[in-house]
C-alpha cells in the first residue's frame, strides 16, 4: 500500500485533533496469548478454548469494558497465563486499580466468573494467583497488529522498538508489551499506559525519551494524546487535554481535579470550569474554557476498509478570568 493511501498517515494530515477518541471503561483486561495473532484474536490458533466464554460473560453482566491481549514474553510462566485487570476508581481523575495474576491454564475456564465476582466488590477473588513484585510498575501495551491493520504493524512495532530500548537501557520503570488491536487503526502507533489508563496516538519516536523521562518535564503533549478512560465527560476531556499541554507531565502530580460544564443556551457552545492544585501543598487554581463546535472530518477508518469515520472537531479556549 503507497504511504499516502495509509490511514494513519491521512489522519496525521488532516485537520483531525485525537483527543476524544478514547473510549470511557470500567475495566480493560489485558490477556496474555501466543502469537501468530489472527485478525480478530479469539480465533487465533492459540486461543484457549477455555477463555471462549469470556466475552459473553462479561457483555451478558453489562461491564463497560475494554479487552486486549499482548505476546509472551521474559515473564512468562510455563502452563499459567498473565492477565492484568485495570479497575476503574472512585475519582475519575485517579489511575485504575491495578492487578496483576498468573493464572494456571486449568483455572481459565473459570475466569470470567473470576472478573465478575472481582468486580463486585470480591477482592481476595484472585488473592492466591496475585503478582505484587512489580506492583509500581507503568504498563505500556503498544498496539503491534498488522493482521489487523497494516499501519499498526508497521509504526507499532517500531514504536515498540524505541520504547523498549530506552527502557532497557535506562533501567526505567516501565514494562512494554506487544499488544493486539486496542482501537483506533488510524491513529497508529497506538498505545495505552496503565494504570493510569491514558491513551496515546500518531505518536512519534522522537518522543520516547521524554515521555519516559518524566523528571524533566520536557513531553510535548501535541496532537499525539486521545484522552485518559476514567473522564467520562467529553468536555472534561478536551480541557484535560489543554492543562496536560501546559503542565506536561507535573500536570499529574496535580491533586483536587475537579470541574463544571456550563451550558451557554447553545448547542454548539459550552464552557467549562476547571479547579485543581498543583500539588498538596498549592492554591486552588481556576480556569475557565470556552469549547465550540467547529465541523465534522471525515476519515478513513483503517487500511483495509473502504468506511469512513465521522469524527466531531472543537475548538478549546482559555478564558482570562
């Protein structure tokens, strides 16, 4: 396919802002499976036919959740498989509750039970297959599913490069994983980071270094971020993304997230109040947005599709108070 019929290297032309294009989770469960992946995984040859009743379970018990699978890889166990559930918490601002199990083969069968009854509010459900060594770890899943779509195949796994390099030779504390499709083909390379659940788009190499060295506070947050899952409010989500612009990365230390939407009798024109402090010991910090509808782009939806995909633009501006 010529690199201009790609779909993400349309998008990355277009006038098309990412943001927003995260979908809002209660969980999302990452499953350990072999590769070669097929383009949808649970068809894969590898697929355990015990995990075959998972998806139902969980759809049939109204979960709003989000599932992907990533490769084996130095920790893998023989004859158990890795599975990570990130909870949603309380405060929509705060990282997932992060769990980390290797699961014996055997016990599969049972595991959407497993989730549902984790879910509930059971928490010693998954007490004897629990992995707290690397509790504090970041988990980054980079989508790597060229079966799936070409773009993510080929800038996927070369982001997955990158990151893995700098991480093994900075000793820094990330894990990353190859991951199958997590959506959104045509903003490849597509990561999440959890347990922060934050989405990443059209991201290029150049900004490895600075998003994982976070202690200079030198990321760029560009067109290159779709928003974190907990924010269940899309216009949060737009200001969100121009605080996490202004502050990069000292914007999560930040604490008393909270905010207001303010409907100004207009449809297309809303504004919404933003309080936080920098930190514990910080001034409660007020800023105000004016967020207004701008137009409808249309995009393809993946490279192996004719569909386009309609995607709402807004404008974000700071008010002076």
């Amino acid at each position: 396919m010529d690199i201009e019929n790609e779909c993400s290297t349309l998008t990355k032309f277009s006038d098309e802002n990412i943001i927003c294009s995260v979908s809002k989770l209660d969980v999302q469960i990452a499953i350990e499976l072999e590769e070669p992946w097929d383009s949808i995984p649970i068809k894969s040859i590898h697929y355990p036919n015990s995990l075959q009743m998972l998806l139902p379970q969980l759809t049939k018990n109204k979960i709003e959740f989000g599932i992907n699978y990533f490769a084996k890889s130095e920790y893998s166990i023989q004859d158990h498989t890795k599975i990570f559930i990130f909870k949603k918490n309380q405060n929509e601002f705060d990282p997932y509750i992060k769990l980390e199990i290797s699961l014996p083969n055997e016990e599969l069968i049972h595991l959407g039970s497993y989730i549902i009854n984790y879910l509930s509010g059971n928490n010693e459900t998954f007490d004897k297959w629990k992995q707290t060594d690397r509790q504090n770890k970041n988990e980054i899943f980079i989508c790597i599913h060229g079966k799936r779509d070409l773009c993510c195949g080929k800038y996927g796994l070369n982001i997955y490069n990158e990151f893995f390099s700098k991480i093994e030779k900075n000793k820094l504390n990330f894990r990353v994983w190859k991951s199958t499709h997590i959506g959104g083909h045509r903003y490849a390379p597509t990561f999440y980071e959890a347990p922060a659940m934050r989405w990443y788009g059209l991201f290029h190499a150049n900004d490895v270094q600075t998003y994982l060295n976070r202690n200079l506070n030198e990321f760029k947050v560009s067109n290159n971020y779709r928003g974190m899952s907990g924010i269940s409010n899309k216009y949060a989500l737009l200001t969100e993304n121009e605080l996490f612009k202004s502050y990069s990365w000292e914007w999560l230390k930040a604490t008393d997230k909270k905010y207001e939407i303010i409907s100004l009798g207009d449809q297309e024109l809303t504004e919404v109040h933003f309080y936080f402090r920098l930190n514990s010991n910080s001034n409660l910090i007020k800023k105000v947005f004016k967020i207004e509808f701008l137009r409808i782009i249309e995009g393809k939806s993946s490279c192996n599709s004719t569909d386009t995909k309609s995607v709402k633009q807004y404008s974000v501006t700071e008010l002076s108070l």
